[in-house]
C-alpha cells in the first residue's frame, strides 16, 4: 500500500496546445442559452449539453447570460467532464478564445476547475475499480502559451488538493484513525516538502493537553494526535509571520456517551474534513509557491464509548490551563480545536489564525448546505476570508460572536460547560467556547463547514460525498495577502 494515499484517480487531465495544432475529434464550444429555445442549442440550464456527432461538437448551455457568474463556468466544466467520461471520448478540446469571449477573466480557470472536479471518484474500495487512460483535454491558446499554460496548471493544483481532500474525507474511519491519518501527513509532508511534527499521546500528555486527550481516551487503541505541519513560505522574510491554519479531525464522532442516534451517527466520518481541507490547502500552497509562511495544525481523535472514555459531569483541564465541566461529550470539537489554538499561540506569531470545522448541526440548521458560517474577533480577516469565498463559490456568512453569549456556559465548578443547556445558537455558543482560547491580538476567524463538508447527492462539480470545501477559499485568500 505504500504511496497509494495519493492514487487518487484522475479521468481527464488538462494541456494547453498552440493556436496552430491539428484539429481535434471533439470541439467543446460555451455559449449563453437563447431566450427562447430553439434547435441545435442546448437547454436553458448552465451545463446542458447538446452533442453533435457529424459535425464534431459539443455545445454546452452558460444558461441565461445575465445570470451568467464565474461560477458557471465550473458548472459547465463539471458538465462536460462527466460527459466526456461516460461517453468514453478520447479527447477534447476548447478554445481559449470562447471561453475568455464571455469578459469574465477568471472564466477559463473555473472551466478547467469544473473539468477535474466534476470528475472525482471515490472506487477504491470496490472490486471492480479499473483506472482506464486519462482523457486528454486541450486547451487551444490564441496569442502564445505561457497564459493559458499558468492557468491549466494552477487549476489542476488547486482541483488535485481538493480532490485529495475529498478522497480522505470519505475514507470511514477502519482506515483513517488519528494515528493512520498522522501516517498520511507525513507522507504529504514528505511529498510537498513541508516541516511535519506529530504530538502523539505521551507527547500530549507531557504538555498537558488535556482537552484533546479526553475526547480520545474512549479509543485507546487509535489515541489522539495533534498533527503540525509548516510550509516557510516562498522567499518570505525570516520573521515573516505565518497564517495558521487549524482543523477539526474528528476520524469518527459516534458521540461518545451523549450517544447520537443511528440515522445522526451515519456519515460522522465526514467529521473530519475541516482538517483534511487545511492539510490539502497547505499541500496546494506550497506547490503554488505561495508568498505567505503557514502553519497547518490538525487535531486528530476519535470521539468513541468504552470504560476509557470520557463522561459528562467529567471535569478536564485543557491545554491553557482552563477547566471545562463536560455538559455533552458530542460537543468534543471545541475540545480539540481548544488545545490546537492554545499550542498554535504559544508555538507561533501568527498573523492570523484560521479554523475550519464541522462543529455544529445548528449551522445546517441556519444555513443549510449553501454557505458556512464565520465568526471572528476580526472584521477584516472575517471580510478577506468572505470575499475570498464569493470568488470560489465556498461561500460564508457571519454569524455574531457577542460576549454575552458566553452566560449560557457558565459553569458551577470549572471555568466554564462546553456546551449549553439550552437548545439556543447552537453555532455561536460554539464559537464563544473557542473564543475563550484566543488571545485578543490574534486576529482569528473560525468557519463552522457542518452543512458544507459532504455533500447527499451529486451536483454539477461535486459528486455525493467529502466536498474538499474550503481548499479553495484558503488558496484565494492566501494568495490574496
Ligand atoms: N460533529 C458534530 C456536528 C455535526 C452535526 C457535523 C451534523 C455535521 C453534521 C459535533 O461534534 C456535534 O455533535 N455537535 C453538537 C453540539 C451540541 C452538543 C452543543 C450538535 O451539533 O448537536
Ligand atoms: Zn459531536
Ligand atoms: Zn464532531
């Protein structure tokens, strides 16, 4: 099994060509739908194709052109690729010149993204799994092809690593534990050329991270990690400060002993995709060559019941020192997260701090599965990272972070419940839990990911499963700075 971590399957890869290569099997040709609808057009809807074997072409809809964003053009990337793969075309090819025709710089780049996303597959496990020969799309340059060559490369990084992200993601957790999945950083590090540390139990136990131990003391033969990753950042000053980024790698979350239900419980493998989105980003980053110095921390448990676990009424002491009653051991995140932003401040000068998680179901219940909730102490880092979401479509909305809230986990006998009593802001509670781990300088924002990390059913890029949400909004902001 060694190296298959990164065999991810790949169904179509992207090359640009020069103006004057020979003419292909297949054109792909983009257009905006007509206002009515009329013959030898696809339909009204982005990605509706119309395949046309004499002539050698596949037209796909933009739908209606003022609804037309940059999103689109992912959408019908996505469209065309699963085509291509289920009609077996060997090749394709698009015009840079249709694409960049529609005024949107960046539409050509979200095509390519589209191409690779739409495509994942996760059949590893099945037994009839064949890997057949890459479908080679091309991308026809018009004026030399430095521009669109940067562009393909950078979309196939950036769909790569969140296809990696997805394909850990949907790993179950017989495979990816807190101690395999430290296995895995290491090999990424080893692969990107990154800095890797792992803390195992003795380590955490020796600096006392007693939060994240806690919630892995139920699976004592798969015990916690927390995993640090460093990418120095491309010829960055030597006291340049890095963007940390942390994760909530939860490898299963049966609940512990405030048990969740049968029908809550399945998918509780996906509780780990905060993480996986934070180790893929780092990944992408340095094969970018991003500017910025980053540090990726990952807070790897199990969240299991046996006479080891831990229990409600359990009084623990995190990292910082701080003591926490335990109100419901399903609230285990803000556990975790908590030890990884004390030993992400005390270990680095941030210049911000940045953590994604599947904290809680009440965001689902807000937001639903369209955009991730963000909370700060920062306004323009909670702005940056939003504005970068709206670019990749991972799209956030705020959600407030009023002291106040912080009355709900008062505690008798600790400094403080990690989960209320009340079924009230759920999402924000959480965010007041991780607020009291953040030192006030640091500016720092927390994306709750609980609708958006996995994903039902199939839509136009993303197949049922891990999404990799957030790879790459981490990537835009970070190249932003
Ligand atoms: N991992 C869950 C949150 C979750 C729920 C993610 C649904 C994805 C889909 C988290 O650990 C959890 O159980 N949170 C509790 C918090 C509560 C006890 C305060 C929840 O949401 O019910
Ligand atoms: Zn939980
Ligand atoms: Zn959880």
């Amino acid at each position: 099994m060694a190296n298959s971590y990164f065999d991810i399957p790949e169904p179509i890869r992207i090359k640009a060509i020069e103006a004057g290569a020979p003419k292909p099997q297949l054109s792909i040709t983009l257009q905006a739908a007509p206002e009515k609808a009329a013959l030898g057009y696809p339909g009204k809807s982005a990605g509706d194709v119309l395949f046309n074997g004499a002539a050698g072409t596949l037209l796909v809809s933009l739908g209606e052109a003022p609804k037309m964003i940059t999103d689109t053009f992912r959408v019908a990337g996505g469209s065309v690729g699963r085509w291509l793969v289920q009609n077996a075309a060997p090749s394709a090819e698009i015009s840079v010149n249709n694409v960049n025709g529609f005024g949107i710089p960046n539409a050509l780049a979200a095509f390519c993204e589209g191409l690779l996303l739409g495509v994942f597959k996760f059949d590893r496990h099945k037994k009839a799994s064949n890997s057949i020969e890459p479908i080679t799309v091309s991308v026809r340059a018009q004026n030399g092809l430095d521009g669109v060559e940067t562009v393909v490369r950078r979309a196939t990084i950036l769909a790569r690593a969140v296809n990696l992200a997805r394909d850990w993601g949907h790993e179950p957790a017989n495979v990816i534990n807190p101690v395999t999945l430290a296995e895995r950083a290491v090999a990424l590090s080893e692969r990107y050329g990154l800095k890797c540390t792992i803390l195992d139990e003795k380590k955490l136990e020796e600096i006392g991270a007693g939060a994240i131990l806690s919630v892995g003391k139920g699976s004592h033969q798969t015990p916690p990690r927390i995993i640090v990753l460093e990418y120095a950042g491309k010829n960055a000053a030597a006291d340049a400060q890095p963007v940390v980024l942390v994760g909530k790698g939860l490898t299963f979350d049966s609940g512990g002993y405030s048990m969740k239900d049968t029908a809550n419980m399945q998918g509780m493998k996906y509780d780990k995709c905060g993480a996986m989105a934070v180790l893929a980003a780092i990944a992408a980053a340095a094969e970018l060559g991003v500017s910025t110095p980053i540090v990726a921390i990952i807070g790897a448990a199990e969240n299991m019941v046996s006479s080891y676990a831990y229990r409600p009424d359990d009084l623990i002491t995190s990292l910082a020192g701080k003591t926490i009653e335990i109100i419901s051991t399903d609230a285990e995140g803000r556990l975790v997260l908590a030890d990884c932003l004390t030993y992400a401040q005390r270990k680095y000068s941030a210049r911000a701090v940045i953590d994604l998680a599947t904290l809680t179901g009440g965001v689902v219940v807000a937001l639903g599965r369209l955009r991730a909730g963000i909370l700060s102490n920062n306004t323009a880092l909670s702005e940056q990272l939003a504005a970068a979401g709206e670019r990749t479509h991972e799209r956030l909305w705020p959600l407030p972070l009023d002291e106040e809230y912080f009355q709900l986990l008062k505690s008798d006998d600790g400094d403080m419940k990690n989960s209320a009593t009340v079924r009230e802001a759920h999402p924000i509670v959480g965010g007041i839990f991780l607020r009291q781990f953040v030192e006030d300088t640091v500016p720092w924002a927390h994306l709750d990911i609980a609708g958006l990390a996995d994903t039902p059913k199939d839509s136009a890029y993303c197949p049922r499963g891990a999404t990799g949400f957030g790879v790459r909004l981490l990537i835009d902001y970070l190249e932003s700075l």
